[in-house]
C-alpha cells in the first residue's frame, strides 16, 4: 500500500512513489523523485531542501490496510440500489450537459477577469443538469471526467470537481437542493486564481516561498469575488474559502481543523485532488484512477478525515468507471458502471484481445455472472491507456 509520510520518518531503503500529475498546489512540499532512498545523506539532502513530505511504498497488510480491505470487499451497511437509466442512454444526455457546463465554465471565468459579476442563474441551470445527471446514472459523469482534453484543463477542473462532488454527495444521500449548491461551489471553487498573476498561475517550476503564499491567497479572494452578490449562499462561500484546509490543520488559508472546516469544503477537497491526480496535463500524465485513490487513502488523517475518504473511495470503486483493465483471460475491458456494494465487480465492456486488437465489444456484469456460479471472469488490475495510446472516448460515448 502507499502512505504519506513526513520527511523526518524517511529511511534508507524506503522506495519512493512516482507522483507525476498535477498536485503541487495540494502538496507544495512534497518529495516525489521516484525510487529507492540510498543513505541517510541523500535524506538530509531532501531535508535540507525544503521537502516536507513523501508518499512511500509499504509492502505488507497492516490495522490500516485490513480495515480498507474489510470497508470495499465486506459486506456493506449501505442503502439499496437506487433505480439508474442505462449507462448509454444516460450517457447521451450526459454528453450534451457536460459539453454545455465546460461553455459555461470558460463563461464565467472570462466574465471573472474582466471584472464582470458571475452569471448566477445560468450557473444554477447548468448545475441543476449535472445533478439530474448523477441521480439518471452517476458513472457517466465519471467516465466523462476522464475523457476531457487537457488543453482545456482549467476548465474542465471546474466541471469535473463540480461533478465528482456532486456524485459524491448523491452517493451520501444528499438531497437535491444542497446538491445543487455542492454543485456551484465545486464549479466556482477556483475562482479566486483569476486574480493570481498568470506567470505563478502556469509556473511549471517549483514554486517560491511569495509565490506560493500568494497562491495560498486564491480561496479567499474566491469567496470575496462571490460574496459580492447576494444570491450566493453562505454554504457555497464557506466551501470556496475553505477548499485547501486539511483535516490536521496545516491546510490554508486559516489553517482549520476536522469538523471546522465546511462541510462542502471537505466533499469539494476529495474531489479536487482526485481530479488533480487524474488528469493530464501537457507536460505531467495522469496517474491511474485506482492508484489515485491509493495515494488519498495514504492521505486520511492527515489531509481529509479518515471516514470520508474511505466513503469517497468506496463511492468511486476499486476500479472507477472509465478506468481500463486487464482480466485473467488476458483481455481488456473498461469499466463503465461501479459497484459500490461489490467494489470488485463491477460492469465491463470487453473491447482488445491479449494483443490489445479491438473485439467487438461485450457486455459483462461480473456481480451478475458470479451470482450465476460464473467465476472463470475477474479483473487483474488497472492498465494505462496512455502507455498503448489507446483512447477510451469512443468505447465509452457510442454503443456496442
């Protein structure tokens, strides 16, 4: 398993995680060369420079990973299933409202930087179709985050945020009204970078000390541009601000602990992060979605609540929808529907042969099929896309 560790509590023979996404805003101090540490110099080295933290590889089950373990493959306390519209019908509709909010988004944040007012109704329409979204069939907005351009990531992060934390929040059982207003915070949540100097904004260089500390100002000068109008509730302003504080307390901008910091804050923090982790940027890949939620389990107590995270990961799966994987016959499929009650069967669509040549696609439901006595089918693990420069798009938005 992976586990965030400070920088004191590094040892010769530790291996270094490889981080290679975009997540120094969430972890600016953070030592992320990949590979094993070789003395107690090259730490001092680490130290010396200003690294704070660094995510290691722990080899064997420990309290911790029994109690993952125990939380995605034992039995579950859950609600029942709730009613969905087919992931393909539902994906159709999903499409047009995804496209619709990234308009929106780039809208709002071009309305922003010249000094204009948010457009609020338009803001709580497009919200109000990713919501409908989530309750039809939440595993088309998630596969629909992972397929976003990153030429566009600025505002593809609004709308993916928006969406993983509106899912999130349908998953808990959130009513609609306050989904709504999750859904506008997650939107908005990065607002306040629109008045953050560009040059720190698209740095790919380690940040400064003034440079971060004025990165560390755009929570607060979000919640100040939407307080400006009285429509936005007190809700949404308190999740913009709160969006980087931390469950330990070394968060920004006020350094809040546990349950002081907002409620929507600490739903809009997971999914900010995951989405950072996820994403492709022009100069860093994605990490895969279930090493991700690896590296946010590694996070509780530190970062988020222990009981949140691991609700957030049980609500995206072991294997999250849109994520490829490899099965014990040697074919791939990719995931297009979660199973939360049985994180690791899930619904597949089979689409390569052992020779990654396409197949025409299958249908499976491995819960389905394992209750029927067929255990002959199961998933190995995640398989990266990008290193066979395949693309999931048109596996995941056509039928068959």
């Amino acid at each position: 398993m992976i586990r965030k560790v400070p920088v004191e509590e590094l040892q010769p023979g530790m291996h270094v995680v490889k981080l290679s996404s975009e997540i120094w805003e969430h972890l600016p101090f953070l030592y992320s060369k990949p590979g094993v540490l070789q003395s107690r110099k090259q730490i001092e080295r680490i130290s010396a420079d200003g690294y704070l933290h660094a995510f290691i590889q722990v080899d064997g089950p420990d309290e911790s990973g029994a109690t993952l373990d125990t939380l995605l493959t034992g039995p579950t306390q859950d609600a029942p299933p709730k009613p969905r519209v087919p992931f393909e019908q539902a994906m159709q509709v999903a499409e047009v409202v995804y496209s619709k909010a990234m308009h929106h988004a780039k809208r709002i944040i071009h309305d922003v930087k010249l000094g204009r007012k948010v457009d609020f109704e338009a803001s709580v329409e497009t919200v109000d179709a990713i919501v409908d979204s989530a309750i039809h069939n939440p595993d088309t907005l998630l596969c629909l985050s992972k397929l976003s351009d990153y030429d566009e990531y600025t505002y593809a992060h609004c709308i993916n945020v928006a969406a993983i934390s509106v899912v999130f929040g349908e998953y808990l059982g959130l009513p609609r009204d306050e989904l709504v207003r999750l859904g506008l915070a997650g939107m908005m949540h990065d607002l306040g970078k629109t008045a953050v100097p560009a040059r720190i904004i698209n740095k790919r260089a380690r940040l400064t000390e003034s440079e971060f500390e004025e990165i560390k100002r755009h929570p607060e000068y979000g919640c100040d541009i939407l307080a400006r109008q009285q429509e936005v509730a007190d809700d949404i302003l308190e999740a913009v601000r709160d969006h980087h504080e931390k469950y330990n307390g070394s968060g920004y901008p006020e350094r809040r602990t546990k349950k002081t910091i907002a409620p929507f804050a600490r739903i809009i923090s997971l999914a900010d992060v995951y989405d950072a982790l996820t994403s492709d940027r022009s100069y860093k890949d994605a990490i895969l979605p279930n090493k991700a939620l690896a590296i946010m389990y590694g996070m509780r107590e530190q970062d988020f609540d222990p009981i949140e995270v691991q609700r957030f990961i049980k609500c995206l799966g072991i294997f999250p929808s849109g994520s490829l994987v490899r099965l014990n016959t040697g074919f791939y499929g990719v995931v297009y529907e979660s199973n939360p009650a049985l994180p690791l069967m899930p619904k597949i669509k089979i689409i390569l042969d052992e020779d990654l040549h396409p197949i025409p696609a299958e249908l499976v439901d491995l819960a389905a099929a394992q209750a029927l006595g067929n255990r002959d089918l199961e998933i190995l693990e995640c398989a990266d896309p990008a290193a066979y420069r395949l693309s999931l798009k048109p596996y995941l938005t056509r039928k068959g």
